[in-house]
C-alpha cells in the first residue's frame, strides 16, 4: 500500500518527493502492529537517501507525543 500512495503524490499531484515531501502527512488508524508506519519511514529515508534510525524518530518529542496519541 506505501508504493502506491507514493506513487500517486508523484504522479497525479505532482509531489516530487511522495512520501517525503514536508507538506504530507500519513495517518494510520488502525495502527495495529505499526507495520504500514514502518514501512512509510523505510521509503521516506529510502527517498531521502537517509539510513533509518528509528530509535532516533521514537525518541525525537515530536514522533514520541505522536506515537503516545495514537496508542493512548
């Protein structure tokens, strides 16, 4: 499901960077496992040429009151 959202912010909205574009947000609502969520950061950093750190993302403020409202 990633590749053809980003895909589609490409090329139908004209988004260069899909995924990876500041203006996009993502939503999971069901979040179960969180699967889908890692699997958007992999092709975000993959896009930014960026190795994935997600200690690093789980730890920043911002990801963390995210990541807390979703679960909560």
């Amino acid at each position: 499901m990633v590749t053809p959202v980003d895909t589609v912010l490409r090329q139908e909205w004209g988004i260069a960077d899909g995924l990876a574009d500041q203006r996009v947000s993502v939503l999971d609502p069901c979040c179960g496992t969180g699967a889908y969520l890692v699997a958007v950061l992999q092709r975000i950093a993959a896009t930014l040429q960026e190795p994935l750190n997600l200690e690093e993302i789980l730890h920043s403020s911002a990801s963390f009151y995210a990541l807390q409202s979703v679960i909560n």
